[in-house]
C-alpha cells in the first residue's frame, strides 16, 4: 500500500508540474529574468502548491497518524545556519543557470531528452558529492 | 478575468503539486521534498527506499500522463550549453543536499508549514537564481 500510495503521490506531481508548464526550463528563467520579458507563471504554481499543501498540513495536525504509516515524520529544526544559507545558494546558482530544479528534472526524463539525461546525471553525482562532506558540527557530537 | 486566463494552468498545476505533497503527508508521514527524495535513493537502501523509488517513478510518469490526456508532451526547451548543464547541475545536486531542500521541499512544503527555515532558504535560492540570470541575460 505504501508503495502505491507513493506512487500515486509522484504521478501526481509530476502531472501537475507537465500541466504548470514548469517542467519547461525557459518558462522558469522567464520568471527568475525580472529584468526581461517577467512570466508570472511559477509565482501562481507555487501559490496554487502552497494554499493546498497548507490546507493538508492544518489536516495532519489533528491526525494521530498518517493512514499508512506509524508515526508523522516533518522536518522539525528552526536552526538557520551556514549549510542552510550556503547549500540554497548554490542551488539557486545552478538553478538559474539551467532553469532546472530536482523536480521537473526528473520527471522530464520521459520525455526523451538527452540534455534532461545530462542534468540528472550532474545532479546525482552532485547529490552523492555531498556525502563526502563532514558531518554538521551538533550532529556529529550528538 | 481574461487577463489571468494564461496563468489557469500554473495555478492548477500548483495545486495538484499541493495535492500531492498532502497525500505524501496524509498517507506516508513524509514531506514531499524531491531533492531528499532522490537524494535518499543513492545510499544504501534502507525500509524507504521503496516508497522513494515508487515515488520518483510516478514523478517520471506524471508527464507521460499529460501526454495521454493531451495528445501532445507538455513542452520543454533546454537553451543552455552542455557545459553549462553539468554545472549547473553540479551545483543543484550539492547545494539542495547542503541546504536539505529544493523548491518542493522548502518551497512548497516549508512554506506551508511556516517554517522559518524554509523562508530563509527560498529567500536565498530566489535572490541567488534571479543575480545569475540577471547576469547571464543583461550583463555577458
């Protein structure tokens, strides 16, 4: 069940960013280039995701437990620190430079092309970098 | 309104996407964060890694989805370089594991939980995107 309900949440997802028109890259650097011809477009995406999301958080919040799992697991930390601020802004480095997030990265791979394929394969090395890195100082006397 | 009648789409699109980020949580417990998502997938498999896989599996179909309903794949056009691409990516792949989130995670899913930590991190993802394409269209 949970392997469906997984699924089910992916399609979805990547449904609704086919149907934002967010999967396309140039449609996102038209929103990031305030200088240029501005596309709106990803501000209403984002409005559209958060209200809902929103709505199934206020939801959660009065659920014991989700329906196919034991216990709620939501990121709980307030801290703000150097890796939060440094990480996000490398991301929007790569991010403007390409147009692409995880995302609509990976669900453009059905799609058949080969600079998606490139993308995803940088990221991933990207992503498996990471590990490399030493542990956050709290974390690692914990 | 005709003026907002190009945006329609965006804003459906926005909210299956808030749709989907409810079901993962209603359903699963988890946060519909693609970068923690995929990034999870590299290490050794552990009791999520099948609702992980299932997850990017379904977000691969979503557009094959569209392309069932439409007749047509949903359009996409990938100006920059390859170099360009593999930088870039670098840079998405390392900063969303640094910073624990990308637009999904943070974005939609921070942002609806109000949590200080997410805003801090779109404000910085937003102001960094918009300098490099600023720029890369107005100034080189």
């Amino acid at each position: 069940m949970r392997i469906i309900a997984a699924l089910l949440s992916g399609l979805v997802f990547g449904f609704g960013l086919a149907l934002s028109g967010m999967l396309n890259p140039v449609r996102v650097l038209g929103f990031l280039d305030l200088a240029g011809a501005w596309d709106p477009s990803l501000a209403f995406v984002l409005a559209g995701a958060v209200v809902v999301s929103a709505g199934g958080y206020l939801v959660s919040r009065r659920l014991a437990r989700p329906a196919l799992a034991p216990t709620f697991d939501i990121p709980a930390s307030r801290r703000i620190d150097l890796r939060l601020i440094g990480g996000a802004a490398l991301f929007g480095i790569g991010w403007g430079m390409a147009g692409f997030c995880p995302g609509p990265a990976i669900a453009s791979l059905s799609l058949g092309y080969g600079k998606s394929v490139l993308f995803v394969a940088a990221m991933l090395v990207g992503m498996a970098a990471f590990r490399f890195m030493p542990a956050a100082p709290r974390a690692r006397h914990a | 309104m005709n003026s907002l009648a190009p945006y329609w789409p965006s804003l459906a699109g926005g909210a299956l996407i808030g749709l989907s980020a409810t079901l993962l949580l209603l359903l699963l417990g988890r946060v519909a964060g693609i970068s923690g998502i995929a990034g999870n997938l590299l290490r050794r498999p552990d009791e999520d890694w099948g609702w992980r896989a299932a997850f990017v599996l379904g977000l691969i179909g979503g557009p094959l989805l569209f392309l069932l309903l439409f007749g047509h794949p949903p359009a996409l056009e990938i100006a920059s370089s390859l170099p360009m691409l593999v930088i870039a990516g670098l840079l998405v792949g390392f900063g969303t594991r640094l910073g624990a989130g990308c637009t999904s995670g943070h974005g939609v899913c921070g942002l609806a939980r109000l949590s200080p930590r997410s805003m801090a991190a779109v404000a910085v993802f937003m102001f960094t995107a918009i300098v490099t394409v600023f720029i890369r269209n107005h100034l080189v």
